[in-house]
C-alpha cells in the first residue's frame, strides 16, 4: 500500500470540524476507496482553546496558514479560512509554490484569482481541486471538468445559492414576507446575519462565474455579470406566478450568444411543471445544456457542513489516487494559459419573455397608456390582467402583463416610459420568464 496521504487543514470552522471528523470517522473505509490511509497531520485557525468535538491529538497546530501551507510534513493543504484576500489567498498561492496540491471550498477566491492559480498549479504539476466551491455537494465541477469529453455546452443554469431558495420556498408555501422568512432564514443558520452577499446575488454570481469558465474555455470574469436579487420580490410577485402557472426562482444563467458568453443573476419565473421549479428549500440545482449529452440536471444539498464537507474529501479523495508522475488535468478544464478571454454579450431577448407589474392610478385611460407605451417598443404582450390592489383598490390598480419573446433594453425603455408618464403609484417589477428543464 503507498505511504498515507498528509493532510493539513486551514480553517476549523463548521465545514473543516466536519472534513476532520469525516476522515478520522470513516479512516478505514477511505483507505480502500483510495488504496492509501488519508491522515490529518497539521491544522491552522484562531483560536486553540475552542472545543470543536473533534480530535486533534495527533495533528501539528499552526497559528499562521502560510506556515501550514509550505510545511514539508503535509502533501494536500485544505483551505476553508474563506475570503478572496488576506490569509485564503496567500496560504492557497504558498502552498502551490511550495507544490503541495491544494483543495479550497472558496468561491470568492477563485472568482477573483483562480486563472493565476490555476497557471501555478499547472506549472507545479499538482492538483487545485475545488469541487465544494460550487453547489456544496452536487459534483458539478467533476462532471463539467471531467465527465463531459467531447460536448459543447451551449448553456449552464441553476439554483446557486441554497439560501435565496429557502426564502422563495417559504414565501410561495405560506404567504410570508420575504423580511419574515429572511429572519426566520438567520435563526435557522442559512442567513448570515449581514446576509447582503446572498440576498443579492453575489454568491450566486461569484459560483456561476466559475462555471462559465468550464463551460465555455473563458477566463473568469465575475465582475462582467449582471445581478440582481431577491430582495425586491413581494407576495404580489408570488402570487401573480402562481396563477400564471410559474414560480420565482434565483438563477444564475450563462449561455453562448452570437455576441459573446451572457452571465446573468436574477429572480426568474419558470413553468410551474418543469424540473427545477421543484428544486424547494436549500437544496441547489444545475442544468448543463449541451451537444452530445443534451440536458443534464443535477440537484443536491447546496450548503451546510455536512455536504460541503463531503466535496471536501471527495476532491483529497481523487488526489490520494493519483500517483507521482501522473499528468494532472487542467484545473478549469483547458491549460489556463489557453482560456480565452471574455466576451461579454449584450442581454439577448428571451424566449419566455418578461412578466411586468405596475401599480397604477385608477383612472381613466391608464390602461391604454400601458399598452400604447409597449406597442411604441414593439413589445407584443401574450396577456395583460387587471387585479384590484387591496384595500386601496379604489385609487389604484395592479396591471400585469406577460410579453413574448423581446429585448432587454425594449422593456426596459417601455417601463421608463410609463413612469414618466406619471401613470405609477409604486416602482414597477420586471422579472424575466426563463425556458427551463
């Protein structure tokens, strides 16, 4: 049997408490798996003194992470400190120079530096595994990375961000406010308590960056997306989807355009009937368009220390089969020096068109305004539905409409518009109706 595999974790934290107890819990098991015994052998965090229900007995403890990472008693360095700065990116960037490979749950970090460490990584001859990044435990880098020789992927969209999609189940299935389940979100542990990274799409965003890159052989432009959250969304919203046969989900969407490569985060409504409008709670989905395989759906756990935990492993797993000699594969599928660079494309129209809600004046004429107002765009409308608003229905209205296909820019100058026109009681709601699996 070949020697163990050292082990060193940075970050002891929910998801690295678990990766130890995980390894140490089912040593025996793993061994088999990998034809090598996986050990623990040095550890870095804050504070020694915490009791994380975990032992650390035979593991060297380090108080600086770059220390950790460039010690010559460990063969893989884990880094699960988080952040796209300070102690991640230098202790990740340490470790490749010092050729030790490198497992990383940090979305932000490769968002922002992962082609320059992947050229480090390359140029070493070891492995920078990041699988628990994107999606928690659904293994969608593996698949993207390694399982699909041979298909060109046209599209890749999903449920990114496990806590935008508790707050949208919540609200769908018991008429709550999106501030109530918010809250209720944070008291369960999904929330952060500042949770503006995930409630408007930066988390959502810095993972759909990364798969763009596998996608389609780009380098990773997280800063060229355009995003909008959830936080705007109201029962009104909920309820007008659900009659129409739709529900609200926030999607993370990048597809190859004539133009370019479209990256997009934004609350979408998709057919009540298809597939990842049943993906409820915090659970995550992905959907790969491609050539030769068609469509493909994974869903899974997206978060919590259980599941990232298990992507953890599962990647120093892969690295504990390899053996010394053996040519490593690209880390973002294609020699980071060959990743082109991005093109990013001008918002397409979309298939499923826009839904738009306007609270407007009671009076005389408004409706016609409307209408005129998307005709003067070339915006056809598949329906147009008048609703009372509530207790004030005597002084104002709900109108919803449903467009076809048309153009970003088309809905947004018509909605303009109508604003100036003075016709509003309330900010419109523009939401896109996305084709889904």
């Amino acid at each position: 049997m070949a020697e163990a595999l050292r082990v060193g974790i940075a970050g002891l934290g929910t998801v690295g408490a678990s990766v130890v107890r995980v390894i140490t819990e089912k040593a025996a098991e793993l061994t088999r798996q990998c034809g090598r015994e996986l050990v623990v052998t040095g550890v870095a965090a804050r504070d020694r003194s915490r009791d994380r229900g975990i032992d650390l007995g035979g593991a060297t403890w380090f108080d600086d992470p770059v220390g950790l990472a460039r010690s010559a008693d460990i063969d893989v360095f884990v880094e699960l400190i988080g952040g796209d700065e300070g102690p991640a990116f230098a202790c990740v960037k340490a470790a490749l120079e010092a050729g030790r490979h490198v497992v990383t749950a940090n979305k932000a970090l490769l968002a922002k530096h992962g082609v320059a460490l992947a050229e480090i990584a390359e140029k070493k001859g070891v492995l920078l595994n990041y699988e628990a990044a994107v999606a928690g435990g659904i293994p969608v880098i593996k698949t993207m990375r390694e399982a699909m020789a041979g298909n060109s992927v046209s599209r890749v969209f999903g449920i990114l961000n496990g806590t935008c999609n508790y707050i949208l189940t919540r609200m769908e299935a018991e008429g709550l406010t999106f501030e109530a389940c918010l809250k209720d979100a944070q008291r369960l542990g999904y929330a952060e308590a500042d949770p503006t990274f995930d409630i408007e799409g930066n988390d959502t965003a810095h993972k759909l960056s990364i798969l763009t890159s596998l996608a389609f052989g780009t380098k990773i432009a997280a800063d060229d997306i355009y995003m909008e959250g959830i936080s705007n969304i109201s029962q009104a919203d909920i309820r007008a989807a659900g009659e129409l046969g739709y529900r609200i989900k926030l999607l993370g969407v990048a597809q190859k355009t004539e133009s370019g490569i479209e990256q997009r985060v934004h609350p979408t409504m998709v057919p009540t009937a298809s597939v990842i409008a049943q993906v409820h709670g915090v659970t995550n989905a992905v959907a790969i368009e491609t050539d030769i395989l068609g469509e493909l759906l994974l869903s899974g756990p997206g978060a919590g220390g259980n599941a990232t935990a298990s992507a953890v492993v599962g990647d120093i797993a892969d690295i504990a089969k390899s053996r010394p000699g053996f040519q490593h594969g690209p880390v973002f599928g294609r020699p980071a020096k060959e990743l082109r660079p991005y093109k990013k494309a001008q918002m397409r129209s979309h298939e499923g068109g826009y839904f738009i809600r306007l609270t407007v004046h009671d009076r005389v004429g408004v409706f016609a305004a409307v209408a005129k107002r998307m005709a003067d765009n070339d915006i056809s409308l598949e329906s147009i539905v008048q609703h009372a608003a509530g207790p004030e229905a005597e002084v104002q209205k709900t109108v919803i409409l449903v467009t076809h296909e048309t153009t970003e820019a088309a809905v947004r100058k018509a909605v303009e518009g109508i604003t100036k026109d003075g016709h509003l009681t309330d900010k419109a709601q523009v939401i896109r109706i996305e084709r889904a699996g």
